[in-house]
C-alpha cells in the first residue's frame, strides 16, 4: 500500500457516536490493507477514543486525529478534505454501513483516472445508469438530481484534484449550512465533470437515531448554497433539484419552510404542540404558497435575506450579499 500518495484515501468524520463508530470502521476492513483510513475525531465526549484505541491495535496503520474541541460537522468534513493525500478522497460519516464486495470495480475505475465522481449507492439514482459513466450535462438533459445525489458526501469518491483554495474558502463561509461541499460540487459541474455510477449501492446511511439536523436547516441552506452559483442554467438545476422535480418547485418554498419551521419549534411533533402552531398558520401559508406560483424565485430569495429567516434558522440568507463574491467571479 503506497500511504504517502495513494490512490483512494478512506476518511470518517465522527462526533459521539462510538457504537455506530465501530461499525463503520469494521465495515472499511476488507480494503484496510489496501487503502489508508483516517479518522477524525471531533472532540467526542464518550468512549469513541476508546474504540479507536482499541481498532488501532487491530489495524497498526489506522490513523486517528483527535481535534482539541469540537469544530462542527461541516469544518470537520472540510478538515478531511484538506488532509487527503490521496488521488480520490471518500469522506464517510460514522452512521455509514458499507458493503465492499464490489470495490474492485471501484478501484478498476480509479486506476484509470478518467471520471471526477464516483456514485456509491442507489440514492435518487435513475434506472438503467448501473455500471455507466455521465457528464454532468448528460445528468442534466437526463434530469438527474445530481445536486441532491452528490450531497449526501458519503455515497460520493471525488477527484481530489478538483478541490482547490475557492471551494474551500466558500466551503468553511458555507460551513453553517451543513452543505459545505456544495461548492466543490458546483465547481465540477461548472467544468462538465464526469461521474461513475458503481454496478451495486455499496453505502447505506441510518438516519433514525435523532441527531440530525432538522430539514427547515437544511432546507435553508440548500437555498443559500444554490442562490450563490453564478451561472444561471446550473443555478437553476440546483433550485429545482431540492424537490428532485422536473420543473421548479419555488411556489413550495415558502409553505415547506414554514411547516419545517413549525415542526422544529414544536420539538419534531407533528400531533402535539405543532398541529396547534400549524392551525395558526394555516391561511396565511396558504396565502403565501399561492403568492410563490405567481411571483419569481428572486422575490423570495429577498424576501427571505429580509425576514431573518437565515438567522432563526442556520444563520443562512443574511450572510449571502458578504459571500456572492465567492461563487460568483
């Protein structure tokens, strides 16, 4: 295994979670000997040094880097970009369950070097794509959601030449909105990037033990991310691609973010506390989803920088006028 320049370079960013910890480094096993696995401790307050202690004396090569304080989710996905030395980078999460029977396929792939992205599971995958390589135009005339598949980073092997100091930059400006990769994927698409669709999904993700973000977050900073790109076609495909719709969604915008918005307030509850919040809001979300089909995505792009909404909400749209020079040049 060549280690200082190796052509895959295996990352896990990890925070609390020493159980599931376990399980994904278990699951990087079979391609330990092949490839150089770092872990990326964010200043975890339970056994997960343990863990890595104990998987470092199964696994002598196993690299750990323990930050000194917890940095958030998206820097630490951004410190794992900075130090792959590999020719392809794979950032996994520590929720990752991973089947690599199939990784000579992938590897197959790498050595010859021709494509920016690999796809590693089915996620918002379209039928018939198995085992064939797209442009990121032919994504787009297929109307692929390639946004929306890439940003689940986990299911993603990326070129490690196409990171660059611009997308880390607007990635540590983005870093609030959970999406801090979107710029490097913008900066491929923007360079008509080619992406391998592996055979078989070899990366699940469980999601079901409470500590995600909530979705009017995410929702928000998708819009922010997606606002920012300079080239209007793409920016255009990122907006619909939200909704994974063939024709943009903006009329929903403002009802889906005001249901997030109450959903969250009430603590996920949507029977409890929130159905009282939502009656409340019931006619003027109305109102409002009714004003997005005939007003134009720009007005509630305003609208939202206006109201706050990135403030109460991941602190999103009114740091957008700082960082338009960062996607837009």
């Amino acid at each position: 295994m060549n280690t200082q320049f190796p052509l895959l370079h295996c990352l896990i960013i990890t925070y609390n979670r020493s159980v599931r910890l376990d399980r994904a480094i278990g699951g990087l096993v079979p391609i330990a000997g092949q490839f150089p696995i770092t872990i990326l401790n964010n200043a975890s307050t339970d056994n997960t040094k343990e863990v890595l202690a104990l998987w470092k004396s199964r696994i002598p090569q196993l690299e750990v880097v323990n930050h000194d304080y917890n940095m958030g989710l998206g820097a630490n996905l951004l410190r794992a970009c900075e130090i792959s030395r590999g020719t392809y980078t794979w950032i996994l999460s520590d929720d990752d369950e991973l089947q690599l029977e199939k990784m000579d396929e992938i590897t197959a792939v790498m050595q010859k070097g021709e494509v920016a992205l690999i796809s590693l599971s089915n996620h918002l995958r379209p039928s018939g794509v198995a085992g064939r390589t797209w442009s990121f135009r032919t994504c787009m005339e297929n109307r692929f959601p390639f946004f929306s598949s890439l940003v689940f980073v986990t299911n993603t092997i990326f070129k490690t030449s196409y990171l660059n100091s611009e997308n880390m930059h607007s990635g540590y400006r983005l870093a609030h909105t959970m999406l801090p990769q979107f710029p490097l994927f913008v900066s491929m698409a923007q360079q008509n990037a080619s992406i391998y669709f592996s055979e078989t999904s070899m990366v699940n993700k469980r999601m079901d033990d409470g500590s995600n973000w909530p979705f009017s977050k995410m929702l928000l900073g998708w819009l922010e991310c997606s606002s920012l790109i300079a080239d209007d076609e793409i920016r255009a495909y990122a907006e619909r691609d939200l909704f994974h719709s063939r024709k943009p969604n903006w009329f929903l915008i403002p009802y889906v973010t005001l249901l997030c918005h109450a959903r969250d307030e009430a603590g996920g509850s949507l029977f409890t506390d929130c159905l009282r919040y939502l009656k409340g809001l019931a006619f003027f979300t109305q109102l409002l989803a009714l004003a997005g089909r005939l007003l134009p995505s720009g007005f509630w792009r305003i609208l939202f920088r206006a109201a706050g909404f990135g403030e109460k909400l991941g602190q999103g749209f009114n740091r957008k006028m700082d960082q338009e020079v960062l996607f837009r040049h």
